[in-house]
C-alpha cells in the first residue's frame, strides 16, 4: 500500500519517535484573535495515530 504522502508531509518525528502536527485552524483569519490565541496555535500538538493506518500514513 502506498503511503499518503500530503498527510506525512504534516507530521514532524521526534527522536524518541512522538508526531507532532500543527494545530488546525491558524492558516488565516487570526487577526481578530488575541495575540495569546494567535501564538497559542504556532505550537506543535502530539498527534497520536492508531497502529494500523500508521503504515499507510507514514513512511518512517
């Protein structure tokens, strides 16, 4: 099975193995937020995948 490659694009690996993905929802329409919102969504959330689509999702 090939692997998604717009999804893994997404996923950052850490070296202890944890996915980080960004948080969904800050590409545009933050200029109303507060400043504390805006930074608030730069920040990586650990993404947890179940076992059996992690082959399908990711390469590594």
């Amino acid at each position: 099975m090939k692997t998604n490659k717009s999804f893994s694009k997404r996923l950052k690996q850490t070296k202890n193995g944890k996915l980080l993905a960004r948080k969904p929802g800050k590409n545009h329409f933050n200029a109303k937020e507060s400043r504390s919102s805006q930074l608030a969504g730069k920040q990586m959330n650990v993404f947890v995948i179940k076992n059996k689509p992690l082959g399908r999702f990711l390469p590594f």
